[in-house]
C-alpha cells in the first residue's frame, strides 16, 4: 500500500506544482527549514488559497495527476478528487511544516474533506 501511495502522492504533487507553477529549490534532501521558508513563501500560500478558492483547480490537478479517470465512475473519481484535495493540503498548507503525506495525517485530511463535501452537497440541495 505504502509504494501505491508513494506514487499517487508523487503525481499529485507533480500536478500541483505545475497547476501553480510552484518548484522547490533544491532537489537534495530538504531540512525543516528550508521546507518552512519554502510554505510560508507568497507563492505557496497564494497557491493554497486558489487551491480552495478556485473553483476548478482541484479537479484540474485530479485530472493531471491521474488521466485515467476521465472514464472512471464519479464514486472513483470522486473519491480521488479528495484524495488529491488531503494531498495537496499538506503539502502546499503553510501551517503544515513538512512535506512528508504521512498515513494519519492523509487519512485525517480525507475524512474531513468528506464531511466538508457531503455538506456542501447537501445544502445545494436544500436550496434548489
């Protein structure tokens, strides 16, 4: 399970860097540090905020990060859509200070982006 995550996380972040036009400086191992200094740059937290704000740059970058699912089931796809949101959280959030999707931390992120979209989908239908 750990290399088939390994590599989706891989993908989505590709896709996200180049979605945003992000790259990080140095391609050696990277210290906290630099890691901290790199999330709480301009471009980062703008790249952050039009993650949440724009209304289709998540499923752009579901969509670079995994072509395939342009005929999958809307469940698959779906369920990929958050897995790429909890992934591109961690690693473009300036409050989250590594760049390492750990299990927990990817698991906590999937559950309340679920929540999160399963409210907003009921409240559009309450109101139409």
């Amino acid at each position: 399970m750990k290399d088939m995550r390994g590599s989706h996380v891989s993908a989505v972040r590709t896709a996200s860097f180049r979605k945003f036009g992000l790259q990080f400086a140095s391609s050696r191992r990277k210290n906290s540090q630099e890691i901290i200094e790199w999330k709480q740059s301009e471009k980062v937290k703008s790249s952050h905020n039009r993650l949440f704000n724009e209304k289709k740059a998540i499923e752009d970058i579901t969509m670079l990060a995994f072509p395939s699912l342009d005929s999958a089931t809307e469940e698959r796809y779906n369920n990929m859509y958050v897995y790429t949101a909890s992934v591109c959280d961690i690693i473009l959030n300036p409050d989250y200070s590594t760049l390492d999707v750990s299990k927990k931390a990817l698991e906590l992120r999937i559950k309340r982006f679920k929540v999160f979209i399963e409210f907003i989908i009921l409240f559009k239908k309450q109101n139409y």
